[in-house]
C-alpha cells in the first residue's frame, strides 16, 4: 500500500468553559492530519500542542508538519511506519505532537493499529466540594464506571483526605479510586496524605511530589502504588521502550551518573501517556505494554478534539493489555467539536469501533485546509 494523498487541516473550537490554569487560551486550535492510500483506506491524526504544556507553539508544528506532508505522497506506508517509530527512535519531527499525530494517521490508513477490543473502559473525573464529588461519584457508579479519579492537593492534605473519604464512600468497593495530586506536595505531605487514605486501597497516586526523585523514598515508606505523569517526558519514553529500564534501574541504585534520571520510572507502577506531550504512537506503545509487563500504561488526553480523544480510544484497545480506564474526560471542556457527533460513551466505557465510523463522516469543508498533496 502507498499513501496516494495527505491533507492537513486546521481547527479552532469554542470551549464551554475555562482551561483549568492560569493564563490558558480561550479556544481550543489544532491541526487534523488525513492521511489515504491507494488501497481506499484512510487515517487521521491530530497535531494539537498544548499551551503552556508542550515546547512547541502551533505555528512551529503546523510549519513542521507542512514539511512532514511531503515525504508521505507515494511512499508506501510499511516504510513510513518505520520512519515514524523504529527501535524508539523518532525521525519524522523534533516535536512530540507532530511525532503522534502522523503515526496514528499513517498506523490507520496502514491497518497497523486496529483496535482488540470493541469497548475500551473510561475513567470518571472527581472535582469539586464534597457535595459535588459525592454527586458525581455516586453518578458514576450508576452509570458502571471502573474507575474514578479524584483531584488533591489544591486544598490541605486533612481537607483532601476528607474529600476522598466522601468519594470512596459513594463509590464503594467496586469502583477503584485513584487519586491526582499534580505534584502539589512535599515528601511529608504526601506521606500524610497517603497514610489518611490507606484504608481506601486506592488504585494509585498520581505525582504526589514537587521533587519526582523523592519517588522512591515515597514508594520505600508507604504501600500505595504511584503513577507518572508530568515527570514522564519523551526522552524517558524512549529509554524506557529502547530496552534501558534495567540499566536505569542499576545506575540509581549504584548512584552512577544519570541513574537519577530513572529513579521515578523505576518505582512507578502506572504510566500515564499523554501522546501529545510524549509523542508516542499506537505501536510504540504496544511495544512499550509487551516489553514491560509489569508496568501498567494509561492514555490520556491533553484536551485534544473528539477526533484526537477518538484516536486515543483506539490507541489504548490497540496497545494496552490490560482494559484499564483511561482518560478521555477533557472533551466536556469543549463547547463544539468536529465530529459529526457525539462520543458513543455508555456504561463508563466507549464503543471504539461506532467511535471511528464518525471519523469517515467528517465535514472537512468546515476546516481550514492548510496543506495538501
């Protein structure tokens, strides 16, 4: 197969409410890249930096991707697979974004990523005053979520584990809890806050620490497992899918140069993959989940559109194992989005394959085209 065609399209969205953090945009822009081959398939990707978080800005993905259209037209889409990702070496793009939104259009249009399950689980977001988490939890139990998640660390470490006590409460013991802390909080304050919520068995902590190389402290004087995120950056990514885990692991305990670095990927048990920041793509991190069995990898958005959270959807019953919940919660954040329709999302999980059909029904004519060939 050969890509016969690769357009890139431009998006800007309303939202329906604030970015959560300080001086964040009000719209929400993006790039749709749509890759089809000469066998009538077709995939899309989305390049979406996002402000604040990602070093690159729109302008410098969308001139980069510009750039990245022209070695995809009439070259057949095995080799450019091993272009985008071949032994966790990226060579399309210097930048994390443009790095996952090609590979998910071409892993599409190439059939290399299909989805192994039909209904992939989702994660329900925990927000708010007690009143309002015990609401929503009790409403996600209803609704048959798996998992839920509770945002600490904004307020003081007494008021959060009150907070979580009122979400474990509603919940009860068949839906896990997991908590996001943001890096919000020193080493003391993390073990306090740990020790409150033990009895709650929650399902992990996500970046407890202000300081990531405190981890295994963390790990070594409480038994609640840990989950990465902000400190989980793409050069990690790649040591960790180029074979590196064990040499990291060995370099930190014997105190070598550079074995600090590994220290927080070493003791975490959860990996939380945000494509767009890391730019891994669907088959990376299905080479990821297979090399390293006993981590446990979880997609997440970064308040991409519903093309991109549908892609994400795909990705994880592509490459993750394990039908861990995922989070897909940034789209209520969107005011209007780009598919023809509504996330197919029911009994907290959502229906993967209804979710792609919408990709095949998108009105490009309301997009800015930016470059095709």
């Amino acid at each position: 197969m050969k890509c016969t065609a690769a357009r890139l399209y431009r998006y800007r969205l309303p939202l329906a409410m604030p970015l959560p953090w300080p001086g964040a945009p009000d719209t929400r822009e993006g790039l749709l890249l749509r890759v089809e081959s000469d066998s009538g398939r077709f995939g899309w990707g989305e390049i979406a930096p996002l402000p604040g978080f990602s070093r690159e800005t729109l302008e410098k993905a969308t001139e980069d991707a510009v750039q990245c259209l022209l070695c995809l037209k009439d070259e057949p889409l095995d080799g450019l697979l091993e272009l985008i990702q071949e032994e966790g070496e990226t060579t399309v793009s210097p930048y994390p974004s443009v790095q996952s939104g090609v590979a998910m259009a071409i892993s599409m249009a190439a059939g290399a990523a299909e989805p192994k399950r039909e209904q992939q689980a989702l994660n329900a977001l925990l927000a708010g005053d007690i009143e309002s988490i015990t609401a929503d939890a009790t409403r996600a139990k209803e609704e048959g979520y798996l998992a839920a998640k509770l945002k600490v660390g904004r307020e003081g470490v007494e008021a959060d584990i009150e907070r979580a006590k009122a979400a474990a409460k509603a919940l009860g013991r068949t839906v896990a809890l997991r908590f996001d802390a943001n890096q919000a909080w020193t080493l003391e304050a993390a073990l306090a806050f740990a020790d409150g919520v033990r009895s709650l068995v929650p399902e992990y902590i996500e970046e407890p620490l202000r300081d990531p190389e405190q981890l295994p402290d963390f790990v070594a004087k409480c038994d609640v497992p840990v989950a990465l995120d902000e400190s989980l950056d793409a050069e990690l990514l790649v040591a960790l899918e180029g074979g590196m885990l064990d040499d990291l692991e060995d370099n930190a305990r014997r105190g070598l140069p550079g074995g600090e670095m590994g220290l927080p990927l070493v003791v975490a048990r959860y990996l939380i993959i945000k494509p767009t920041l890391t730019g891994i793509g669907p088959r990376a991190l299905a080479h990821l989940a297979k090399a390293h069995p006993k981590k446990h990898f979880i997609v997440s958005s970064a308040f991409e559109s519903g093309v991109g959270l549908v892609l994400l959807a795909a990705m994880a019953a592509h490459a993750a194992p394990r039908n861990l919940p995922i989070g897909l919660d940034t789209h209520r954040w969107l005011a209007e989005d780009v598919l023809p329709g509504p996330l197919p999302i029911e009994g907290g999980a959502i229906d993967v394959l209804r979710a792609r059909a919408l990709l095949e029904a998108i009105d490009t004519s309301k997009l800015e085209e930016v470059a095709g060939v």
